[in-house]
C-alpha cells in the first residue's frame, strides 16, 4: 500500500513540474516564432495546460483501466467547478462582468454530449474522432469571435525566453509529463487493488484533483492580480478541453466506452455543476466567498460519498 502511494504521489509531482515546464516552453516558443496572443492563449496554453489530463487518462486507457481514464475526465471538470472555483473565491471573490456567458453554454453542451455517449455506451475511434472535431471547432469559432465576451482582460506581457532555452523546457516537461502519467497511473491501479476502491473512484478523485493542482495555482493567482476573466476562463476552458481533447484522444486510441458506473450520479452532478456555472456568469455580479464555501463543501461532500 505504502508504495502504490508513493507511486501516486511521485507521478502526481512529475505531472504538476512537467506540465509547468510544458506551458513555459510552449508560450515561449509561441511568442519567438511571432505566435499571436489570442493563439497562444487559446490553443498553445490551453492544450499544454490539459497535458497532466491527457497523459494520465491515455495512459490508464492504454493500462486496460478506464475506469480511471475517464473517471479523471469527469473528476477534474467537477473539481474544476467546485473545488478550484470555489477555492479561488475563498482566497479573492471572484467578480463577474459578462465574461465567460458563450464558453460556459459549450461547456455544458459538450457536458450533455458525454452523458449522452456514456448513456448509449458508445465506445470507438469515429466517437473520439468526432470529439477532437469538435474541439478544432471550438478553437476555430474562438478564434473567429474573439471579442464575443464583455469584459475580457488584456493579458499582461511577459518576459520572452530565448528560442533554445524554450525548446528545452519543452522537452524535459513533455519527458515528465510521460514519466509522471506512467507512474501516476501504475500507482493508482495498485491503489485501487489494495484498498479495494474502485478505479472509478480512484480516478473521480486521486488523479483527477492531482492533474487539477495546476489550474487551482493558475485560477488563485489570476483572482489576486485583479484578473478575474483569466480565472473564469481558466476553469471553463479546461472543462472544454478535458472532455473534447483528453476525452476524444483517449477513445480514439484506446476507443472503450466510458464505464457506466458514472452515470450512477457522477454525470449528473457534473451536469448540475454545469448549470451552476453557467448561472453563475450569468446573472451573479461576483462569485463571493460565501458561494466559493458552498462550492468547496459541495466537492467535499461528493469526495466523502464516493468513498463511503
């Protein structure tokens, strides 16, 4: 037992260095080969960003386990939603000024989508073809419209790093990522096995809030520089991504069908948070600390029923 946590949690730090690496080498090699900042944001960072996901579902896919693979697919949406949400509230409300309202109509579209491809127990490679159509979509139509949002916020700009020193942090964040997913999900089968947790469960919430850690760290920071826009988007963006990218690569390799067990109540709270979400950039002036607790409760509450 000691050592499948052991393996857990050094393939959890190799994802989280590794996929900080990644994101570095990729926004630098962007910007010295003149990328735009719209493209850099939007396809560059938001794809490297989903890279400890994709890497650890493929990965569990590959293993015969997925139970865990898409059991971090849903797992990280809802702890995007609740736990990182809510989590960036409590530490900086978070206000709202229309920013998000069309992104978090596709998150939930895409939401239905899954439920719906879990519920007919569809599993093959011209689903999860069909699932990284739509993401190419999706980066297509943003980039077509990329003022559709009020309120969206001018990045700041950051200090470029040479061309080869971006290469190179590429590289060694891509060897981690690959090391880290390997081990990650070595650890959590042997976990599941010995404590007798089921690999959904396992993946619901061990590696789904593990590969989450970088978007939480994201999401806080942006909230204390006054950014709220880059936090909202961070969050929604990922829910996007998690489930076109990671879950379209991940049946188109390893094609399947999502494990039936979530449909139990794992997919509907993922939808019901969805809703919120959507609500929430919706009508509210501001996410506030009090609704931040109610949203970390909430995370808290569905982690202790999954494992009661």
């Amino acid at each position: 037992m000691i050592e499948a946590i052991l393996y857990s949690l050094v393939g959890l730090a190799g994802l989280a260095i590794g996929g900080e690496l990644l994101v570095r080498g990729s926004v630098g090699i962007a910007q010295r080969l003149g990328v735009s900042n719209l493209i850099t944001g939007l396809v560059i960072v938001g794809a490297a960003t989903s890279m400890p996901e994709m890497v650890a579902s493929v990965e569990a896919a590959l293993a015969g386990s997925p139970g865990i693979a898409w059991g971090n697919i849903v797992g990280s949406n809802i702890a995007n939603t609740l736990l990182i949400l809510g989590a960036t509230a409590l530490v900086m409300p978070i206000a709202l000024s229309g920013s998000g309202q069309r992104d978090a109509v596709v998150a939930l579209v895409v939401t239905l989508v899954l439920w719906a491809i879990t519920a007919a127990q569809l599993g093959s490679v011209w689903v999860g073809a069909a699932l990284l159509a739509a993401i190419v979509a999706y980066v297509y139509w943003r980039y077509n419209h990329p003022h559709s949002d009020a309120g969206d916020e001018e990045d700041e700009p950051e200090a470029q790093v040479r061309l080869p020193a971006a290469i190179l942090l590429f590289a060694i964040g891509l060897g981690l990522l690959i090391a880290g997913g390997q081990v990650l999900v070595t650890g959590a089968i042997d976990l599941a096995r010995l404590s007798g947790i089921s690999e959904t469960v396992i993946g619901l919430t061990v590696v789904a809030v593990g590969t989450s850690l970088p978007e939480l760290a994201a999401s806080v920071a942006a909230a204390i520089r006054g950014k709220p826009g880059l936090a909202i988007g961070n969050v929604v963006g990922s829910n996007i991504y998690n489930i076109l990218l990671i879950g379209g690569a991940t049946m188109t390799i390893a094609p399947f069908a999502v494990p039936a067990d979530l449909l139990s109540y794992e997919m509907v709270l993922l939808a019901l948070s969805a809703v919120a979400f959507l609500l929430l950039v919706w009508r509210a002036k501001e996410i506030s600390r009090m609704i931040g607790a109610l949203l970390v409760i909430a995370f808290a509450a569905n982690t202790a029923l999954m494992f009661a």
